[in-house]
C-alpha cells in the first residue's frame, strides 16, 4: 500500500480495531469456539485420478506465460 | 571447547496416490508444465477442496507403523504466505491437532539400536515448482512456475530433536525412507522429491542443558547431501561462536558443488503464517474401525521382523537391520531361508554380498534378480556341507546368474567343481608344494606368517581350487612341524 | 390469460409461456432490451446472443414437452417449470459464458473456465441467463456503493442506493429488468437488498446450497439465494438452486426437497383456511426492536406482525442478548476468512497485474492496491491483524465463541416459538451520496441480519411497507428467521402473507402511495 493510502486508512482500522475489541470483554467462560454452524465431519473423495486438464482453458486468463508456464519477475532464492 | 551437535530432522513425504490431495488431478511424474494441475490446483476463483480417502489411509498407515497416536479427530489449517508456487496464497496443513502423534523410529548404530522419537506427522499439500534458467523459451529476468505438484499430497514427519551426529541423522533418514517404503505410502523416489528432509541444527557446548539457535536447512534431497549438510553447518555455526559471534536463526540452502550452506534470501524467518482452522474443511475423523482395518491389511513390519531375525535366526542387529531395509530384499530374504534349511548368517551375507554387487552391477531390483531365492538356498547348501568353498561358491552363483544352469548342483556337477575331498590327493600337493618350495617353508619356518598364505595358494592352485583351504593349511602345518 | 409485463413474477411468466402466450425468444428480448435502456448500473455483462441461443433451446424443450417433469401451468401452488424464465447472476458466480469480475478491477475481464453449481443447476432447469449483476466489491458492503464499476441505483428512488451486497440483483428485479436473479448473503447480502427493493429473497440454511464455483467472501457464512417477486417464486428457484455437492466439502448431504410443495396450505393441516398461521408461535426479539430501529421501519414492521396476527398467529417475546455482539463478532471473523480467501489474488495466474513490476514483492503490492478497492482494503487488513499471533486468540477465537452464544441464543428463542420475525434492517435505503461517514455506521446497520448468519440459519425478507414522507419511495422488508432446515415454513408463512397484502405486488412505476 501507497504511504497515501496507508494515512486515509489508518484511521479508520484504528477505530474499527478499538470498536471489535469490544469483543474481547464478553463473557465467554467455558464456551467452545465454533467454526461452522453444523458439525460436520470430513467427506472423503475416492483415490481416482481425472483425465488430464485442458492447459490452454485453464491457463487462458494467464497475465503472462511461456512454453506452458505462469512467468513472474526473476525470483532469487 | 568442546561441542555437541544438536538435530532434530523434519521430512516430507509425497504419498502415493492416483491423485492430488485436494483435487482429482493425477499425480504421475514428468508430465508437461500446467498439465497436471486442476482448477483447484490453480486456485482459480470459486474452487472448493475435497480431501483424497487414500492420502488418509496412508497417514493411518504410518501411525500405526511408528506405534504413534492416530488422532480420533484432526483439524487442517491455513498455513498463509505469498509465494508464486503457492496458488492460493496459503497452504493446507495442520496445525494444532495433527492426524498423527508421538511415535518411533528405531535405528541401528555403532552402539547398537536406538530409538528415534517423533513429534508428530501430519497431511498437507505439496507447493508448484519455480524454474529460474534453463528452460527454452524462458524469457529473461523471468522465473516460470509449473503447478504440476501443487496438491500432490505430503506426510510431514517431525523428529524429536535428539539425533546427535550426522550419521545418526542419516541413519534415521534412511531408517525412515524404507519405512514408508515398506508400508507402501511412497515411493521413496529421491531423484524425482518423493522424499525430502530438512535439517534442523544447532549446537552447544558439552554439558549445556539449553539448546543453541538453531537453523533450518531445507531441501536436501540425498543422504550424501544430508551428512555432509550437517557436518558443514555444525563446523559453520561452531566457528562462528568460537569467533565471538552469534548464530542467527534462518533458513539456509545446502550447495553441494561449494560445500557450504548459505541462508535463503526470502523473509519467511520473520514469517507470522497466521495459522487459522480452514472453514472449507469440517474436521477429519478416523473411526477405530478403519484404523482396525488398516491394521489387518499392513505387512509385518521391518521392526517385528528384525528382531524376529536376531531372536530365531541369530543375524547380528546390523545384519538384520540391512536386510530389513527394504521390503524387497526382507522378501527375497525369508524365501531362501524358507525354501531349506539354510545358514540364516550366511543367507545374510550372500544376500547383502555377491547378489547386491550383482544387481548394482546391472541396476537390477532384487525383484529382477537372476538368481532366485532358492538357488541361492541350494548354493548356499553345498557350502555349508563343504561340497564346495566359499570361493568356488562365487563362480557357482556367477554360473546361476548367467542362467547356463537351474540350481547350483548342476553347475558343480557340470563343472566338476566339488571340492576335493580325498584326503589322500590333498596330502600328495601338500607334499609336492612342500618339496617344490624350500624359500617358503623356510620363511614359514621363520615365522612368516604370509608365507604360510602362499603356500596354501600354491596347493590352491594345483588343485584348481577345489581344495579346502582350511585342510590345506592344518595339513602343511603338520608336515612342517614334524619336521619333514 | 392475464397480460405479462416485465414485472410480472415467475408464475406468470411461465403459464404464459405454457399456453403459448409468448414465446421465449421474445420474452427473453423484451428482457434484452430493457437491460440495454437501464439506468440503475445494475449489470455488468450480458451477451445477447449467448442469451438468445438458451431460449432458443427452451422454446425447443417446451415444445417437445419435455420441461422438467414439473405442472407446466402456474395455476395451482405446486409450482411450475422454470423452462424458458430468464435469470441473472450476481458477479460472484462464476460463469462460462459471462466474464465475472466479482465486481473488482482484480478480476477485469477474468472469463471462468466453470460455471458455478448454482449456476448449472438453473441452467438444467431450462432458465435463460441474462447476464451478470452488479454488486459490492467480493459481496463485501451494505449498499452496493463499494463496486470498482459504479454504485447500483435503486429504482424506486435512483438517489438511494438498493441495498448490498446483492444490490444489482435486487435493482434489476425491482426495475424490470429481470424476474428473479441470484445473490448472495453473508452478513444480509440477500435480505436487505431485497428488503430496500420491495423484494422476497431467502437464505436458505447454510450448507444447503454449493459454494462451488461462489467467490469466497467468508467461507463459513457464505450462502446463495434466490430474489424474486413472491415467496412461491423463491421457493420454486430455491428448490432448483439447493442440494448435495461433492465438490463442496461444506454441502450438506440431505434428500432433494420440493419447496413449493404445499406452500398454501395451513401451517398446522386443515383448518379455518381465512387462519392459514393458526398454531404458529412468532417469536419478537426484543433486541431487534429498541432504540436503533426507525420509527417508520418500526410502524411498517409492527403492521406487518398485526397482519400475520389476523391470520391466526400468536406472538410471543424472546431474548437474542447477544444480538449486538454477533456484529464485532462477524467483523472479526468475515474479514479473517476473506483476507485469506482474497490471497490468491495476486497476478499471478489470472486478474489484474501491474505494469512493469521490478520484483515479486513490487508485483503482489502494486497489482493488489491496484486491483482491490478501499473497503476489501480495509477488511484484509482487519482480518490480516485478527488472526496475527498474538491477537489470535482475543480476536479470531474469541469471536467464534461468541458465535457459539448467538446461535445458543437462537436455539433457545426457538424453544418458546417456531419463527423469529422482525425488521431486515434499521432504517430504510440511505442516499448514494450521503457524506462519507466512519465505515462503522455501515457495519452496525447489519444488525439484525448477521446474527443469522453466524448462526447458519434460513431466513427470508418479505415486503410489507414503505417508508414516510421523502421516503414514501423506500421499501421496508420483513425478516423471518427459521430454525436450522425449515425453509419451508418460511415460505409457506410468507406466502401466506403475500395472498393478504398486496406490498409485493407494487413496482417503481405505481408508485407506492398508499
């Protein structure tokens, strides 16, 4: 984020901050957190693997790509 | 000063599914850059993951091959990072309540078994690959990504940090690739990255109870690699203390052509991955009726069998240990002791000797071998009875190899290459090997013991090797100490 | 028959298809070229000829007779055949034959190899997609005026806005562009703007209906629904949207349900049919009626619960205590999620990226400042801090206890009654361009809503009034909320509802003096 738009924002994720801190006053004692309305449990898939994928489909909307790969600016390790 | 090197190893483990863990795109190896990847994988907008049953089973599998706690129910997390290999922006792991928990490794070491305790392990998914150079068509200044392996499901085994050199740390590694060999969860390719280690290290001096800063070296992928990794690191992250500096906690790379690790320029050291439960993933439960299941379906396992082959057959811990390192070869193993009665010491050198060489030789599997287990039982027959020696056992199994004969009795038959038993044919050479040899016998006399080496081999020799060299030695040295 | 009109609900539209009244190329042009005229900025893609071709296979399938096994008549409650009835989507689905941007400069021009679930499932149906509808940027807003292409005006006062984050749907149903469209609700993204609209939408019970292929705001709060013109057309919509996904690992594995099936009938089986809500216990949260609620809303909605009264249902007072806490609670945990669904937006394999970046860094920041707008800004950033280490805990899992406390206290409102009802939101459509205020004012008008969401329950909006004096133009809406699964019984009190008063009925064009 630009230093600009880091001044217009900070405000208000300062207040918005304070505000949902609000939270950390109520009374929670002994409740478990909950993650999901339902308890569900995990589906599992059957180990079956899918006929190959279309590149040129999936990769249509690449900003940039070469010889079939996503290309981004030279990564240094 | 003197200095304790501190190791814990963490390795991950690609499972062998058809396919990835969160999608249906197939996991084979080589295929062409983005061919292998499914919407899911590239995490185009709108996708959801779906968790591979398979990949589970493997993680059960290897709990219950570690004597590890398999958890009742486990969480997967977001584990959030940038990173162009990393579609999604984040990775799917565990995090607090991983699948597996505790368990053990044993391992065999110069002061005999020891046992290597884990953390944990637990499921997540496989990044993309970045290609830097060396790609036609690569524009300059470019890295390319390839999705292939993102999804390809991961075990990540964590160690307790209580490994204390190199080899030790190598042998774990080793100990730890033919188990998940063994059980069948991967297929424990290093070339192609089906099994990666990174190194935890750090040291301190003798007596320290604190541990020391440790760092991380990631990635290594050879168990060449990993001790000389270590070894360089220990002395790197040494000097620098003793050099009144402060070892700095970061993770660094292995270069195997300079020797050295350097650390990684990317900040992930700073990293806050904001690990958070994965609301697209209810949690995973695993009833102790699968795990039951799983149970009845698993080999016996290298551990049980081992001890098995001290206990009943007497192998030594280091001879068991080698012929427990792979499945294959603890198969090939049990068929030769099985088909005769047979000298399990022997069998075991046989097996970790000549067959090995031999298959080395001709980069064979010992599921491709030339000699099946019961020639070699039969061969390893008539050495034990003395029909021939050990030596001449050699050009029998060669015979066998070649495939000119079905079981070693013919191959002796053909060749005629019982050794001799007559012991009047085998008192005449000595005699004409005494008689024909003074310089000898009077070094022998003398005390040289090599002489006596090379007395035997002149009546090896005479004999066309079908002498017992044991006979021949007591022989001469009977002759020569009744003064003949 | 009676005539058709572009604000003619779904029933009609296809009895006059049926009888061959009209046939669905030129229903379907009619539709075209309203959209062309319109005036709301409610849609962000059409493809005419895409459009044409689908009716052009209806009018096929109507003609062989092969609808899909439904009443092809709108005659009787038992529903009818949604071959041939136009649709639009919310630019949170994604679609083939559409670009879909989710209403962000990060995803211009993005042309989805998939068509979400929802999407395909109407298509199945026989409807005709229209196109894509405005919205608030990744459905992140109250009032439709955070989208990277224009704020959404409201057709009955083109100075207000129509509500979000599903504005553009709502607009475009209440403008007579379209009959029925589909939103999103995550926070109320369904129900207010269908309540600032004079719409009925619903949101069905979490789980119900597949994310897939639903641009992911906040993973475990995110649920699709129908807008519409009456309770009937939601539930025939619904019923068609709805069921098991296996590509969706939160979908609910539950047998397909008929909806409309029923849907005139007396809620307790047969009885005085002029007290259809004989039986039925309505239960009034007290929290949903204090100080924060407008007068006129309050007058619009307390009508509106006399009117249900007359036809047979009791009322009853609960308690929802942490109703004003469920909004700092989905504040923390809406924004969590969503900062780290909104990650994959980095320019790498799709969407927006920067010209010329200098390194990695420089083309994640630059083409994410770019592309996202203030407010999705703003809530990766909140959520960002949320779940840093150290505010883990007091945040993030904080408000998922909290969370737990709400739809406890739901459960406990449903002992003592068998519907929630009360307003959708505090006050009626605010202006467009009202003064920039402290985004707070935005997030505390979802007050009654968002609690529902937390809590993974059904609910709907139903029009039951207008505001007074300037605001003689806005819409009010009436929420009922269900317990977990009890879609149906929400319908049926609402429909019920619509065959008593006529608020459903009115369009921009009447006016709405009454």
């Amino acid at each position: 984020m630009s230093d600009a738009d880091q001044q217009e924002v900070l405000p208000a994720l300062t207040s918005i901050v304070n505000w949902v801190g609000e939270l950390r006053d109520a009374p929670t004692e002994g409740v478990a957190p909950m993650a999901h309305p339902h308890d569900l449990t995990l589906r599992l898939r059957e180990d079956v693997a899918a006929a190959a994928v279309s590149r040129e489909e999936l990769m249509k909307n690449a900003p940039e790509a070469a010889v079939g790969l996503f290309t981004v600016p030279r990564v240094v390790e | 000063m003197s200095w304790e090197i501190v190791l814990g190893l963490e390795a991950h483990v690609q499972l062998r599914t058809q396919s990835k863990i969160f999608s249906p795109a197939s996991t084979a190896f080589g295929a062409a850059p983005n061919t292998q990847a499914h919407m899911i994988d590239m995490a185009l907008p709108g996708v959801l993951p779906v968790m591979n049953r398979e990949a589970v089973a493997c993680a059960i599998r290897f709990g219950l091959a570690v004597d590890a706690t398999i958890a009742g129910s486990s969480i997967f997390a977001r584990k959030n990072y940038f990173y162009p290999d990393l579609p999604k922006g984040y990775q799917i792991s565990q995090y607090e309540i991983p699948v597996v928990q505790g368990g053990a490794v044993t391992i065999v070491t110069d002061q005999g078994l020891k046992s290597i305790a884990l953390t944990r392990a637990h499921l997540e998914e496989d990044a993309g690959k970045s290609i830097h150079e060396g790609v036609e068509g690569l524009p300059q200044g470019c890295s390319g990504i390839d999705l292939n392996r993102a999804g390809t499901p991961l075990l990540e085994i964590v160690s307790e940090p209580v490994m204390r050199s190199a080899k030790e740390a190598v042998a774990y590694a080793k100990a730890l690739h033919s188990l998940v060999t063994w059980i069948g969860i991967c297929d424990g390719n290093l070339q192609e990255g089906s099994f990666r280690i990174d190194a935890n290290v750090s040291v301190r001096p003798v007596g320290q109870v604190a541990f020391g800063t440790r760092c991380e070296i990631k990635n290594l992928n050879s168990f060449r690699f990993l001790e000389k990794a270590i070894e360089v690191e220990a002395l790197r992250q040494i000097a620098l203390i003793e050099d009144g500096g402060t070892v700095t906690q970061e993770t660094r790379l292995f270069d195997p052509d300079r020797e050295e690790t350097r650390a990684m320029r990317s900040k992930e050291d700073a990293q806050d991955y904001r690990y958070f439960p994965d609301p697209d993933l209810p949690p995973l439960v695993i009833s102790q009726d699968w795990i039951d299941r799983v149970r009845s379906e698993m080999p016996e396992l290298p551990n049980m069998l081992r001890e098995r082959l001290v206990k009943h057959y007497g192998l030594s811990d280091y001879d068991a240990s080698m012929v427990v390192a792979s499945r294959d070869t603890a198969q090939y193993f049990s068929e030769v002791l099985a088909s005769q009665a047979t000298d399990a010491k022997l069998a075991a050198n046989w097996v970790m000797g000549e067959l090995a060489s031999s298959l080395n030789r001709e980069d064979l599997d010992i599921s491709e071998s030339k000699v099946s287990p019961s020639q070699l039982a039969g061969l390893i027959a008539r050495i034990t009875d003395g029909t021939v020696s050990n030596k001449i056992g050699r050009d029998v199994f060669a015979a066998l190899w070649s495939g000119a004969f079905e079981s070693a009795d013919a191959a002796i038959e053909a060749r005629g290459l019982k050794q001799i038993q007559d012991s009047g044919l085998i008192a005449r050479f000595v005699d004409d090997v005494i008689a024909a040899n003074p310089t000898m016998v009077e070094e022998f006399k003398a005390g040289k013991e090599k002489a006596m080496n090379a007395l035997v081999g002149q009546v090896m020799k005479k004999s066309q090797g079908k002498a017992n060299p044991q006979q021949v030695s007591d022989l001469i040295k009977e002759r020569l100490s009744a003064g003949v | 028959m009676a005539a058709i009109s572009p604000f003619s609900d779904l029933a009609s539209l296809a009895k006059a298809l049926s009888g061959k009244a009209i046939s669905v190329p030129e229903l379907v042009q009619i539709f075209l070229s309203r959209i062309a005229a319109d005036t709301t900025n409610s849609f962000l893609a059409t493809n005419p000829e895409a459009s044409l071709a689908m009716a052009a296979s209806a009018q096929k399938r109507l003609d062989s007779g092969n609808s899909d096994g439904r009443p092809a008549t709108g005659n009787g409650p038992q529903g009818f055949s949604l071959v041939g009835l136009p649709i639009g989507h919310k630019d949170i689905f994604v679609t083939r034959d559409w670009p879909t941007t989710a209403a962000s400069k990060i995803l211009k021009d993005y042309r989805s190899p998939f068509d979400a679930t929802v999407v395909e499932r109407l298509e199945l149906a026989g409807m005709v997609g229209m196109g894509k509808l405005n919205c608030d940027e990744f459905a992140m807003g109250s009032g439709n005026t955070h989208s990277a292409f224009g704020p959404v005006r409201n057709p009955w006062d083109l100075q207000a806005i129509p509500g979000g984050s599903s504005g553009g749907s709502a607009a475009a149903v209440a403008g007579g562009l379209l009959p029925a469209a589909t939103g999103t609700d995550t926070g109320g993204s369904i129900r207010q703007p269908a309540a600032m609209c004079g719409l009925t939408g619903i949101k069905p019970t979490y789980g119900r209906a597949s994310r897939w292929g639903m641009i992911a705001y906040a993973s475990s709060l995110d649920q699709a629904g129908p807008i519409a013109r009456t309770a009937l057309d939601c539930a025939v919509l619904l019923s068609a949207m709805v069921g098991f996904d296996e590509k969706d690992s939160t979908s609910l594995e539950r047998p397909s349900e008929d909806f409309a099936n029923g849907i005139s009938e007396p809620v307790r089986g047969a009885g005085d049919p002029r007290l259809p809500l004989k039986g039925l216990r309505l239960g009034l949260p007290r929290e949903f009626f204090s100080d924060g609620l407008s007068t006129e809303v309050r007058q619009a909605i307390e009508a509106a619960i006399a009117e249900l009264k007359s036809l047979g249902a009791e009322t009853v007072d609960v308690g929802l205590p942490r109703t004003s806490l469920s909004i700092p609670a989905y504040y923390v945990i809406a924004p969590a999620e969503a900062s780290s669904n909104l990650s994959r937006f980095d320019g790498v394999r799709y969407g927006h990226r920067t010209a010329g970046p200098k390194d990695l860094e420089d083309l994640y920041c630059r083409s994410r400042s770019e592309g996202f707008g203030k407010e999705v800004q703003r809530r990766i950033l909140i959520g960002t801090f949320v779940l840093s280490h150290g505010y883990y805990d007091a945040y993030y899992i904080q408000a998922q206890r909290v969370r737990r406390l709400v739809a406890q206290d739901f459960d406990a409102a449903f002992r003592s009654c068998d519907l929630i009802v009360g307003p959708v939101a505090p006050t009626v459509a605010w202006a467009i361009d009202a003064p920039i205020k402290d985004p707070l004012q935005d997030y505390l008008a979802d007050i009654y809503t968002l609690g529902v969401n937390l809590a993974g329950l059904p609910a709907m909006s139903v029009p039951c009034g207008f505001g007074n004096g300037d605001h003689k133009q806005r819409p009010i809406g009436l929420q009922l909320i269900g317990r977990k699964f009890e879609e149906k019984q929400l319908l049926k009190v609402a429909h019920h509802f619509q065959r008593a008063t006529d608020w459903h009925q009115r369009t921009p064009t009447m006016g709405a003096s009454e």
